[in-house]
C-alpha cells in the first residue's frame, strides 16, 4: 500500500524528519505534533491543548473550505475545524502511510 504523500512507502508508517507547516497540509495528509512554535497567543496555545493538540498526537486533514479557511481536521475520534493563522503555531511532522 502506497502512501497518499507521494513517497511510495510500504511501511505502514513513517515519519519525515523535518517540520511542515499546517498551512502546507492536503486533505488525506496526516502529521504528528511536535510541539508549538515560539511567540503567538499564549492563550490560544492554551485553547489548543484543552482540545486535544497535545505533543505526539497525529492529526489528519479531512477538508479544506473552498476558500482555504477553515480546515477540518481529525484529532483522536472527533472532528475540528481551525484556521491556518491560528494553527500555524503547531510544529508539525509529516507522516506518511496512517
């Protein structure tokens, strides 16, 4: 089974080692958390941790609205939609073949 990224893995996952931006994200595209960037809103960072975005959990981009804003995504079993900006303090890591 091939992997929806493009890089052809039969493994059933893989990560890639460097970090992608959230905005770069398609739908089917998974990436694991790594942490969150430097600066930004503290108290969203606060918000994103209370809905489940914590470090090492693999989130997967189910739709992009047809303006790009906002992405559905899904986190553990449930469905939630954010915006690029305010996602865009997620360090992020590709994974290939969830």
């Amino acid at each position: 089974m091939n992997c929806s990224c493009g890089c052809k893995s039969d493994s059933m996952k893989e990560w890639n080692t460097e970090c992608v931006e959230f905005r770069d994200l398609k739908p089917g595209d998974s990436a694991e958390i790594v942490g969150y960037r430097e600066g930004g809103n503290i108290n969203y960072k606060f918000k994103l941790l209370a809905m489940g975005l914590l470090r090492n959990r693999i989130i997967k981009v189910l739709h992009v609205a047809p303006f790009g804003d906002p992405v559905e995504i899904l986190v553990m079993s449930y469905r939630l939609s954010l915006r690029k900006q305010e996602a865009s303090v997620l360090k992020l890591r590709k994974v290939c073949g969830e």
